[in-house]
C-alpha cells in the first residue's frame, strides 16, 4: 500500500506573541540635575549675590560703621507694601547732631538697607517739631555732605540729594540762601542731563518758594 501523506488538519501555530519592552522615555530632568544645581551664569557675573555686605568687611563706609554699631537709633522695618523705619526712641527726642549730618552722608550710599534708612530717616528727622531751629545751626556743615551727593557720579546718589536739599530748604526756608551758591554749580551740570533736567528745574522753583526773600 502507498503511504498516504495525512496532512493534520489541525496544525498549530504558535501565536507569535509580541513582547515589546516598553521603552522608558528619558526623563526631561534626571535625578542627577535636580540634585546639583546648575550655578547660574548671573552668579559668576555677579559674586556679590551671595554676600551682599562683603565689599563692607573690607572697607566699610563711614554710614556702615556708624548703623553697624548701632549708631542710627532706627531700623528698617519690612512691610508687605512698602517698608518703614522703626525709631528706637522718639525722634523729636534725638540730637540732631550728629544724627542729621550722619544720615545726610548716608545718602551717598548704595547698598540696601543704608539707602533706605538714611533717605527715609533724613526726612523724618526734618518734620519732628522744631526742626528748623536744630538744623539751621548745622547748615555749614550739612551742605558740604549735600554737596559731595550732588556731586557723586551715581545717578541715584545725585536724586537723593536733590530730594534731601529740597526738604531742607522747606525746613530751614531763606537761611539756606548764602548756601545755595555752593550748589548751583553741581545742580547746573546735572541740568544738560535730559533725565535730569525737569526734576532740577521743580527743585529749584522750589528752592526759590521757600527761600523766598531774604528779609
């Protein structure tokens, strides 16, 4: 007999089953950067981000000593709106001088909280009652230092002063006048400046309002 090939019927496929591995998408930020922070390019820039009152270990300002020492009997008071001083003991109460000439050099400075304290304290110090008779004995002294503000090459030294002169002139009225001649030349300068110009120009007619006539 012939051998009959039987083909089966039932041949079994092995269902091909495809096992993906699930490719594991590299995260956008591995463990590794988020461990060690990149140094910003900023900071190399500028080292004075991680300490701001280094330049002061060095060489301190006058103004830095004296508010280091806890000569300045106010302090800055952070507030959600905007900051206020804290005076440690009634300003009306305190002398003078030296404070007033101390604050006064302050505004030649340009780091925070200086810049704060001595701006902020230098008028509050003006509207405490009899102002005028405290500082009007200070004048040949006080407007050496407003001169040095005026003078300095930073813009916003030279803005501080210009405000701090007007509110001197508004205290003392016309016993600034034989001063002023000091001043014009700082104030003539800075008038080409077109950032400049109006604001000196109101300073002076304000100068002149309070200066008034010499009786």
């Amino acid at each position: 007999g012939g051998n009959v090939l039987r083909m089966s019927s039932d041949i079994r496929t092995k269902p091909k089953t495809a096992v993906q591995k699930s490719k594991t998408s590299p995260l956008p930020c591995s463990p590794e950067s988020a461990i060690k922070p990149q140094p910003k390019p900023s900071d190399k820039l500028n080292p004075k981000t991680i300490d701001p009152f280094g330049a002061y270990s060095h060489r301190s300002s006058a103004f830095a000593a004296v508010y280091a020492k806890g000569g300045i009997p106010c302090r800055l008071v952070h507030g959600s709106v905007k900051h206020k001083l804290r005076w440690e003991c009634p300003p009306e109460t305190v002398p003078f001088d030296p404070l007033l000439l101390t604050l006064a050099e302050g505004l030649r400075e340009t780091k925070h909280p200086y810049t704060f304290v001595s701006i902020e304290g230098f008028k509050e110090l003006l509207m405490v009652e009899g102002a005028s008779e405290k500082a009007i004995p200070l004048l040949p002294r006080l407007v050496p230092v407003l001169k040095a503000a005026l003078a300095h090459s930073d813009d916003e030294v030279f803005g501080r002063g210009l405000d701090a002169l007007v509110q001197l002139s508004a205290v003392v009225g016309p016993s600034l006048n034989d001063h002023l001649k000091h001043l014009l030349t700082n104030l003539s300068r800075r008038l080409m400046d077109k950032k400049f110009k109006e604001k000196i120009t109101t300073a002076l007619q304000k100068l002149e309002h309070y200066g008034g006539k010499v009786s």
